[in-house]
C-alpha cells in the first residue's frame, strides 16, 4: 500500500517552504487525489484536459488544477474554466488561442512558456530564439487575458545527474534572461517550474520554485 499522506509530509520537509509542490495526479483514481487534499495538497497536475475537467467536477472546489501536458488549441475552449496554471503554452498560436477564450470567459490565464532543454527529441517546447522572437511579437503585445508567470521545462530522462543540473542551469539562464529583457518590473514573471520524482533535489538546487511530482506521491503509474 502506498501511504500518500506521508509521502506528501516526507517530501514538504525535504524542501524549502517557499517551493510548490503541484501533486501530479495522472491516471490516478480520486480517492488517491482526496487522500493527498486531506494531508493539505492544493495543487494538481493533469496531462489531459478531459480528465482534469472530470476530477475537478467531483473534487473539492478550493484545489488548484494545472495542465501540465501537451495542450491541442481545440481543447482550450472546454479547459479554460477549470484551470489555475497552464504549464505547457510552447506557441504563439497557442497563446492566441488561449487569450481569445480567456477574454470571453472574462478572465486572465496564468501560463508558463515550456522549453526544450533535454537531450530527447519527445519532449516538446520552445528554444529561448523562439521565446525571445515570440515575446518580441507585436501579435504578443495584442495579448491581454494571458499572464506569462515563468517558464517549465522537463530534463532528460537520465541516470547523469551533471546532465540533468546543466539542463535545469539553462533553463534558470533562459527565466533571468527573458525576466530582464521582457519582465523587468512584472511581478508575476517569477516561476521556474522544473524537477519531478526522480530528480526534483537538483530542480532546487537549480533554482525551481515549482516541482511537479507524481509517483513519488502516488505510486508508480501503469502507462501513461
Ligand atoms: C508525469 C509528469 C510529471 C511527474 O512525473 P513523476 O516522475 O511521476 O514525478 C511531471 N511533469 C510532467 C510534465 C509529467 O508529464
């Protein structure tokens, strides 16, 4: 049996206080999610739109969601409503899309630009040129109802550990950079979401304000 309460308590004592932890809750059932609320959890992570959206339906309404997978643009529309962060806006079409249903749900939507910084060619995200092309937009300017909070990113799957720190390093180097040439004096430009189960110590150590941790909580997942 995997003691999700603990786990939550062991992991919190283990790092600093002013690092989030978003519970990453993928494929795992909402009794699983429920015992992680009551041990004070707040915030989850879901891949999918559709499966975050049943959760919250049933789920206690003070949890925050964020997506942190791959967000198609027609899935927007449905997802807007529900959720607290997206971690995964990697393209300016995205964006658009995500400031038009964010405006006509009168809202502002709180996003992180992902980026590429592993060696696998899967793992899907923007290099810094196309950050810095797409922040320098004019079409971006236009944007109203999206709130840039930061980046994420996601390390090789890998069992080198100065691999993983040089990749999180560079993803530290592309927030300070983006932070000083587009968000000087922006508050809310501030997380760097980075780190899961298997290297989410070094993430601190590098600078993470945001890890996002599942099987660490919940057990090991089946197929995603
Ligand atoms: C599944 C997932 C995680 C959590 O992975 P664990 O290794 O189980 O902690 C974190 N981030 C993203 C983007 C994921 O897809």
């Amino acid at each position: 049996m995997v003691d999700i309460v603990s786990n939550i308590r062991l992991l919190r004592q283990g790092i600093p206080s002013s690092v989030k932890i978003v519970a990453v809750s993928k494929t795992k059932p909402v009794e699983d999610i429920l015992a992680a609320y009551e041990a004070g959890q707040r915030i989850f992570g879901e891949n999918r739109v559709q499966e975050l959206i049943s959760k919250r339906e049933i789920l206690p309404g003070d949890i925050e969601w964020h997506l942190i997978g791959h967000l198609q643009t027609n899935k927007v529309k449905q997802l807007i409503p529900h959720i607290g962060m997206i971690h995964s806006a990697d393209s300016q079409k995205l964006l658009e899309v995500i400031d038009m249903e964010s405006g006509k749900a009168s809202r502002t939507t709180d996003c992180l630009l992902q980026f590429h910084i592993a060696r696998e060619e899967t793992k899907s995200g923007l290099t810094i040129d196309e950050a810095i092309g797409i922040l320098s937009s004019p079409a971006f300017a236009r944007l109203k109802a999206v709130r840039i909070c930061g980046v994420m990113g996601m390390a090789t799957y890998s069992g080198d550990n100065e691999l993983i720190r040089s990749e999180f390093r560079n993803l530290r180097k592309y927030f300070i950079q983006l932070k000083e040439r587009f968000f000087p004096d922006n508050s809310s430009f501030r997380e760097i979401s980075m780190g899961m189960s298997g290297d989410y110590r070094i993430a601190i150590e590098e600078g993470a304000t945001i890890i996002r941790i599942g099987s660490l909580i919940f057990g090991e997942r089946g197929k995603d």
